[in-house]
C-alpha cells in the first residue's frame, strides 16, 4: 500500500513537474534520472504542504458537513420563520382580487374543516350549515378544486385532507372556529353594504 502511495505521488510529481517546467529542454522524452531526481526533490516539499493542506481542509470539511445536520431545534426554527409563514399566507385569495366570491369559498373551506383531519363533501356542507355560513354549491365545488389545485388540499376519492400539515397548524394557531365567524360576517357585510 505504501509503495503504491508512493508511485502515486512520483507520478503525480512528474506530471506537476513537466507543467511546471514547460521548457521544451525539460520534455518528457529528454527527461533521464537526473533530471527526474532533481524535479522530485524541487517539487516533494510543496507536494508535502499541499497535502497537509488538503489533510486539514478535508478535516474543517468534515467538521463542517456534521454541524450542518439539522436537528428538530432548527428545524422548528425554521418552519416557525416569517418567511414560511409568508408563503404559506397567500392561500386566501387564490381566486384573485376581482373573484371576492370565490376568496370567501375558499376561506370558508379552510376555517370550517382545519380542525378536521380528513373531511368529505357532506362534512363540509354539514358544518358550513351549523355555522350558519351562506354558500353556493358551485361556488364550493370550484373552491374545492382551486384549493386542490394550489396544494392545499389533497383528494382521494370522496375524502379531503390537508396537504401541508405546517399549513393546517398555521390555521390552527390562529383560530379557525373566530376565523370562521368573522369570514361568515365580512361576507354578510360585503353582501348587504
């Protein structure tokens, strides 16, 4: 192993060597012992620092690689950053501006079914009812494929699920059953003003 090691670096030497010296008195076909000797012995000590160098660089490397790994505390850090939050807070007006019917479907989805972990059509229209909430089933039907449609929610057959549980925190952090109220209101006052 060691023998190897050691031709290894003659040649790695000789090579570095016939570049460093372009002249073309110091071509590889003139090269003869002397010559070869002399670019070994020029050449071994700053093989020699390049190589602690690489040694302890590879070490710093390492160190580093390792203090990269994430742990649940940075990662909880990270998904409780104002960046997250501000991606995640677009959702609500995902039908546009000009669409305030299809934003209040939309928002009435999410508040009504957020404490839900998987939800149908007729859960959904069930506790719209309870809540008093006044909607329309196109309109509901086409929220649902928007909110499908940006992530927000996953479809297997006749069942709803959230599909970004920091999203579905994100919404119960801040309420939803209040939420709910107050998007069923704004929408009486937007309605009625």
């Amino acid at each position: 192993m060691a023998a190897t090691a050691t031709v290894s670096l003659l040649f790695v030497l000789l090579v570095y060597g016939m570049w460093l010296y372009r002249d073309p008195l110091v071509a590889a076909s003139s090269l003869d012992s002397v010559h070869l000797t002399q670019i070994t012995i020029n050449l071994l000590p700053k093989a020699q620092s390049l190589l602690r160098r690489a040694r302890r660089y590879r070490k710093v490397l390492l160190m580093d690689m390792a203090q990269r790994q994430l742990g649940a505390e940075e990662i909880h850090k990270a998904l409780d950053s104002r960046a997250i939050r501000e991606a995640l807070g677009g959702w609500a007006e995902l039908a546009g501006k000009e669409d305030p019917t299809g934003n209040h479907h939309d928002r009435l989805i999410v508040y009504a079914m957020a404490e839900k972990e998987a939800f149908s059509f007729d859960e959904l229209v069930a506790r719209l009812q309870d809540a008093h909430a006044t909607w329309d089933p196109q309109h509901l039907h086409n929220a649902l494929e928007r909110l499908e449609l940006a992530t927000i929610l996953e479809r297997q057959a006749t069942t709803y699920t959230f599909r970004v549980p920091l999203f579905r925190a994100m919404i119960l952090e801040q309420n939803p059953q209040e939420m709910l109220a107050q998007e069923i209101r704004r929408n009486k006052e937007r309605v009625n003003g």
